[in-house]
C-alpha cells in the first residue's frame, strides 16, 4: 500500500452545491489511512504561497453540508517557474499527495503537476476529482456539481413559467454553458406538459436559423399565451457570441448578453404586445444550497474518497470517473482516466439528446437526467 504522507487538497474553478461534500470525502479518506491533511487556500495558490489550513481535525459532515469551496477557490494558470516552488512546499509539509478538485482547467493544473513530479522522480502522487456545473469533462457519465444545478435551474424554469404563464410574458433566460449545453438542457425537465415553459431551448450545439426561432416564439405565445427560452450563455447569433468583454487567466472570455439580444429581435421582428423580459442566471445557478441534489452530494464524498483509494492502490496522473450502471434502479461505479486524456478537454451534449430542428431537447435526455435530479413537484394548474 503506498504512502500518502501528507495529503495536499485544493479546490478549484467555479464553486458548486457539492464541491465541499468531495473535499470531505478526501478528508475522510485520508483519516481512515491514518494520514494528515492540509487544505490550499484558493486552490494551487495555496502551495505557492504556503496559505494552507490543517483540516485533519475538522468536521467533515457538516462540511459536506455546506455550498460553495470551503477551501476558496481560484482561476490561476499555472507559469513554469511556479514548479519548484509548489515541489518546495510539498517537501516542507512532507506532502506526498496531492488531490485537485476541478474543472477543465483544474485538471490541466493536476497533469502539470503529475508530469513534473513524473520527470523529477519525485514521491508525490497526484489525482484528480471532477467538479463542474457545466457537466463537460469527457470520460465520465456526469461531473459532481451539475445535477444539484441542473436541479436549481430547472425548478426556477418551471415556477417562472408559472409566472410568465400568469402574467402572458415572453420572457429570456440565459443560463451558464460556455461550449456544451448540458445545463440549459436541464431545464426540459421543467416541462410536464406540452404547454409548460421552456417552450425553446438554444443550446451552443444548435445553429442559427432567424426564421425558425422568430416562428417558434410566436407560434408558442398566440398558442399558449406565453413563451419562456432558455438559452446557453455559449448560444451564438451570426454576428458572434455575446460576451463582457473580460478575459479570465485560461483566456476564456466572459459571456453574457445573448438573452437580451434575442429578446431585442423578438421585439423588432414580431411586435407582439408585451414587452419581453430577459434574465441572466448569474453566479446563484452554481452553488445555491435549494437545488442540492442528494445524489449529487453522495457522489460527490464518493469521488473523493475514491481519489485516495487509488492512490493508496498505487495510481496517480489519473482523474475520477463516475460510470453510471444502471437508470432504474440509479446505481454507478467509480473508475479513473490519464489527467493526460482528461486535461482542456471539453465535452459537448450527446447528439442523441439534440432535437436539430427545432429548438428543443429530446424527452429520452428525461431518462439521463432524473435519476440525478430527481423529479421536480408537478403544479396544480385551473386552466
């Protein structure tokens, strides 16, 4: 059984609803092998300026309870002549582990890490665990952290809707999803009949086409009386993507805006009598405590504790994987792919979940997203 010595966690990316409950599993993993554990303050910035918390004493279910990165987080892409000083702060708190838990480019940062510890000879294992709302790191059936989002977002679909319903409203949501459409897709499960919000979907995956779009909002609204799109912050008109303007240190600039765009050629274009509404669904769909899926949770402990399995198993260089077994009844298991493979790697939706023409998500995306979300309370409607 290999050594952990002491084991060096930091969290990463974009806080979610879980992302505390993969630090506990770390922790206790860690204890049950009878190892110390320090946290990185704001992530791999912790190590390059020894800003690290003893966590070997905390209260690991409470802390699994608990939103947002405990740790805090960071977007810091890391310079080559950050290494020695991370390799310098590992040996000084005889570090001989180190688990990231993140994102796309969380796991780049890991595989950096892992492949200088590799060429070095060094004693220090790395692993990797998976985090994001976005649901796009390939290899693995979902990432911890998207189904308590796509939860949020698809609750506050259906009671807008509701709202939207009451008032006669057309109104534009945009939701997080840079390249993939996995979380504006969430909000099909908001639709529990055929007259229900969302009426369109405009994920990054589908084109542009005015016509379709411009049809499809008028036909909802005379039809129903309403019309509410949720739309992927990542969906883009000919002209390009709406964005602020605002690079972050991966070189990812910062969208925002196509809702109000499209809310604007709505107006233009079909002059129907309300005024349409537009929303961007901000940093609250990423960590809010009132979506927190009890499956994501446990997973999410699950793929920590599992970080630390393999690695006392002999593995490092690898992420978690989440392998999903069965629907009905829900059961998964837990595997491992190379950082190598995993690292800036983005995965899109599943073509399969994609309506091409029209604007709109598959029901068969129903059967892949409820066994994580659980079903949302049908409303009682009088009309």
């Amino acid at each position: 059984m290999t050594d952990l010595g002491t084991v060096a966690v930091g969290q990463s990316g974009g806080p979610t609803a879980v992302i505390n409950a993969s630090l506990a599993g770390v922790i206790d993993a860690a204890r049950e092998a009878s190892s110390s554990v320090l946290g990185l303050r704001y992530g791999i910035q912790g190590a390059l300026h020894d800003d690290v918390i003893d966590l070997t004493g905390v209260d690991t279910a409470a802390l699994a309870q608990t939103v947002s990165a405990g740790l805090g987080s960071v977007r810091y892409k890391l310079q080559p002549d950050d290494y020695d000083r991370i390799i310098t702060e590992f040996d000084r708190h005889n570090v001989r582990t180190f688990v990231y838990i993140g994102g796309n480019d969380s796991m780049d940062t890991a595989n950096q890490v892992a492949t200088v510890a590799e060429q070095r000879g060094l004693p220090l294992r790395v692993m990797g665990v998976p985090k994001t709302i976005d649901n796009d790191l390939p290899f693995t059936d979902h990432c911890p952290g998207y189904p308590s989002a796509a939860r949020y977002v698809a609750a506050l679909v259906r009671d807008v809707g509701l709202d939207c319903r009451a008032m006669r409203r057309i109104y534009f949501l945009e939701i997080m999803g840079r390249h993939a459409g996995w979380l504006a897709a969430a909000s099909r499960l908001a639709r529990d009949r055929a007259d229900a919000a969302p009426h369109l979907i405009l994920l990054p995956e589908h084109g542009w086409d005015e016509q379709r779009f411009l049809s499809a909002v008028e036909h909802a609204y005379r039809t129903f009386g309403h019309c509410v799109v949720a739309v992927a912050e990542g969906f883009q008109l000919p002209a390009g993507g709406a964005n602020l303007g605002i690079t972050d240190a991966f070189g990812h600039v910062r969208l925002g805006g196509i809702g109000r765009q499209l809310a604007a050629l709505t107006k233009e274009r079909l002059q129907l009598p309300p005024e349409p509404m537009t929303d961007i669904l901000g940093y609250i769909q990423r960590a809010s405590s009132l979506g927190r899926s009890a499956v994501d949770a446990q997973e999410a402990h699950a793929v920590g504790r599992h970080a630390i399995r393999a690695i006392l198993g002999g593995e490092s260089g690898k992420m978690v994987t989440i392998q999903r077994r069965s629907n009905s009844p829900y059961e998964a298991s837990y595997g491992l792919v190379p950082l190598t493979e995993a690292a800036n790697q983005t995965r899109s939706l599943d073509e399969r979940y994609i309506l091409p023409d029209q604007y709109d998500v598959a029901e068969s995306f129903l059967a892949y997203l409820e066994p994580l979300t659980g079903r949302l309370p049908v409303p009682y409607r009088l009309y």
